[in-house]
C-alpha cells in the first residue's frame, strides 16, 4: 500500500487515497519518516538489518556452503545471541541456503580377490581416541573440460581432519601415495597407527602397503564393493563434492580442481564447524586434545 500511495500521491494527493485504502495517514508517514531516518526503526527491524549483513558475512566466508544451522553456531560463535529460528528466517529472507549433499558414487578398481590383503581392523567403528590414531583413505573423480582428474585423500579419524591430499590426471598407484607421503610428511605419525581403506587395488599395490611398512604404519582394508567399510572417508569425500565440485563448477582443467581443493582443505581443516566435534572445526578440536594433554602432564 506504501508503494501504491507513492505512486499516486502527486495526482491524488495522500489523505484521499488513505480514504479508500485500510491504512491511516499518520502511518503512512511514520512509515516514511522511518525510512529516512534508520534510528526510528523498530529495535527488532534493526536488528534483523545487522543480523543479514553478520548471517551473509559468514555465508560467503564459509564458501558459501553453510545452511541456517551451522550459520547460527557461527554466529555464536562470533557473539552473536541469536535463536536458531531467527537465522532460519533471516537466511529464508536473504535468499541464503546451503549446499545439498547428494550424487553419484563411483567405486574404485577392485583387487584381485585371490591376492593376500590386508584385514579390516576398523570394523566401521571409526573412532579414535587421539590423534594419528586412525587414518582413513580414499579417492574420487571430478569431470573437467579436458578429461576427467582424481583427487586423494588421507583424513585422521579424530577430528575428521584432512592430512594429505593430491590431485591427478589418472587414478593410479602414485595418485594415492603422494597423499599418503604428504600426511607422512606432515603428521609424521608414531609406529602402530591404522590406515584404513577401500578394496581398491591403488591401495592393495606393493608400493603402498611397503611405504606403510616403512613408517611402522599397520594397513587395514575394507571388503569389496561395501562403502560402509569406509564411511567416514566417503563422507568426508561426499563433503568435497557438495561443497566444492557441485556448487562451483563446471571445472576447466586440473589446474582450477587443485586450486579450488587447496582452498577447501584449508578451510575444512581450520574454519568449517563438524557438528560431531561439538561445532568446532578439525585444528581446533586437536588443539583442545593437546591443551588438556598438556595440562595434565603439569598436574601429574
């Protein structure tokens, strides 16, 4: 009604129209006085306006992913005392949703069965009781302009935290170890750590399983064609693939896949909230373990 009066008020004037029309002319110009001057506002219409610009600000940082639940422990975060419903709202209003986990699964080359394998250790119980504990393994595909890449990863089971990683034109051997010899590289894990992967032959190959030998590391692998003898790594994958493959894409070449990965990992490593952390994001989480480690080693 406000804009209809706008439009007519030259030629009608405001007082006749407000006659035909269920709204009173003080309101009609206290609405317009507000919009001059913000300070009359309602105190909750200024809120909700710093709210949008704080719920958009960490939607965008948050690559754009988030949905209105981990927006609202964001917030909190930050200090915000917001209600989960008033995100919800402000987002729906915004037009901001997150990203939608769902695609098509691949699954990696088989091994020949008849080949000596290692057991499964894990059992799908994939927990751990500290880090370099329990690693988990696996890799993806990502459709590109020039053909398809691959992408590896290596995520420590005890705060979902990527370790290694690597991007590759084929699907071999090499794909898989160079993400294993970065996680070596960076965690450099003590003897009796369990890695744990798909039946994939990459992993069942002899030059991975004696680099595993070589760090004291213990291979563990699922059974054939069973994805939930590595969920956790498929769910950390099926993350990549909403969050980055999925919503950014199409991709160009290998170049863009690895920049964009780089990015994502430091982010999920340093920045995304995982709700089986607490809301917390994978550094933090370890940094916590630590801190509690060291405190009792100065106590003791």
């Amino acid at each position: 009604m406000v804009a209809f009066i706008d439009a007519h008020r030259e030629q009608y004037g405001v007082e006749p129209i407000c006659q035909q029309l269920p709204i009173a002319p003080s309101t009609y110009y206290a609405h317009k006085a507000r919009q001059q001057n913000a300070s009359q506002l309602p105190p909750r219409v200024r809120r909700d306006a710093a709210l949008c610009v704080a719920i958009r600000q960490v939607w965008e940082e948050q690559f754009c992913v988030y949905g209105a639940r981990k927006v609202w422990q964001q917030l909190k975060r930050e200090g915000w005392a917001v209600a989960r419903c008033t995100a919800e709202r402000l987002m729906r209003q915004g037009g901001l949703r997150g990203v939608v986990r769902g695609g098509r699964r691949i699954q990696t080359t088989q091994a020949n069965p008849e080949r000596n394998k290692p057991r499964d250790l894990v059992q799908r119980r994939f927990v751990a009781s500290r880090p370099n504990a329990l690693w988990v393994a696996d890799f993806t595909f990502v459709a590109t302009w020039v053909g398809f890449v691959y992408v590896a990863f290596v995520i420590d089971v005890f705060a979902r935290r990527i370790a290694g990683w690597r991007v590759s034109r084929s699907m071999t051997t090499a794909l898989v170890l160079d993400a294993l010899e970065q996680a070596l590289a960076a965690r450099g894990p003590q003897p009796g750590l369990i890695h744990h992967s798909d039946h994939g032959g990459q992993y069942l190959a002899i030059r991975y399983t004696e680099r595993l030998a070589d760090h004291g590391v213990e291979a563990s692998v699922g059974s054939v064609g069973d994805s939930y003898d590595n969920a956790l790594a498929e769910t950390i994958i099926g993350l990549f693939k909403t969050e980055v493959i999925h919503a950014r894409g199409p991709w160009r070449s290998l170049d863009t896949v690895e920049y964009a990965v780089l990015g994502w990992v430091d982010w999920f490593n340093h920045r995304r909230l995982l709700e089986p952390l607490g809301y917390v994001p994978p550094a933090e989480f370890e940094g916590m373990y630590h801190q509690q480690l060291l405190g009792r080693v100065m106590v003791a």
